[in-house]
C-alpha cells in the first residue's frame, strides 16, 4: 500500500468517524450495529466518499457478516483493522460520567450548601 493510497483511507477514516456515526443516530436511532443499506443511505446523504465503504461496514455491522459485506466493496481492509482506525478518529464524547452530576464521583455545593464541617 502507498503513502497516498494510506493518506486517502486516513482522510476517510476521519470524515466516516465524525460523520456516519452521528448521522446513523439522529436517523435510525441510536444502536450498536446497523443494516447494510441503513449504512449505505447514510454515507449517500452525508456525501461520505463510497470508496470506503468497508470502514463503514466494520464500524457498524457484527463481525460475523463483515465478510459477506466487504467481498463487494471497492477495497478491503481486515475488520478489526478498519474498526481500529475509525475508532482513532471518534471525536471524544461531549458527554462523559464526569459532566453528569449524578454520575460524578465529586461532592458538588450549590446554593445553600457550605464546604465547612459540622
């Protein structure tokens, strides 16, 4: 594999990681795998370079049908190793158990509350 051809899958890598994922949630709901056309609906609207499609079979399909799905896309490239490189490029999750009050491990004092002891 060349440097532009791992440039190009990087990119793409990139553009799937912070696109396809959000748009399979608004429009399908939010889930751990989705059906195979649903991921290729959502690379047509997002205008995701359909080249790279496999990057999007392996980040939201089961691995166990990854084969069948892969065969007929234009490149291939290893499961685990296309859901490893999407994953490099996941914007972090703006909604994490340290920004959830109740999910927090930190004592937090609002209004009416004083830090001194009894």
């Amino acid at each position: 594999m060349g440097w532009l051809h791992r440039l190009r899958l990087r990119r793409a890598a990139k553009r799937y990681a912070r696109h396809l994922g959000p748009h399979l949630s608004r429009a399908y709901g939010l889930s751990e795998f989705y059906t195979p056309g649903q991921i290729r609906a959502a690379i047509a609207k997002t205008g995701l370079n359909a080249k790279f499609i496999v990057l999007g079979y392996a980040s939201f399909s089961p691995e166990d049908g990854f084969a069948a799905l892969a065969s007929g896309a234009p490149i291939y490239i290893p499961y685990q190793d296309a859901r490893d490189l999407v994953q490099r490029f996941r914007p972090a999750n703006l909604f994490s158990a340290s920004a959830n009050a109740k999910a927090s491990n930190f004592v937090h004092y609002g209004a009416g509350h004083d830090s001194s002891p009894d």
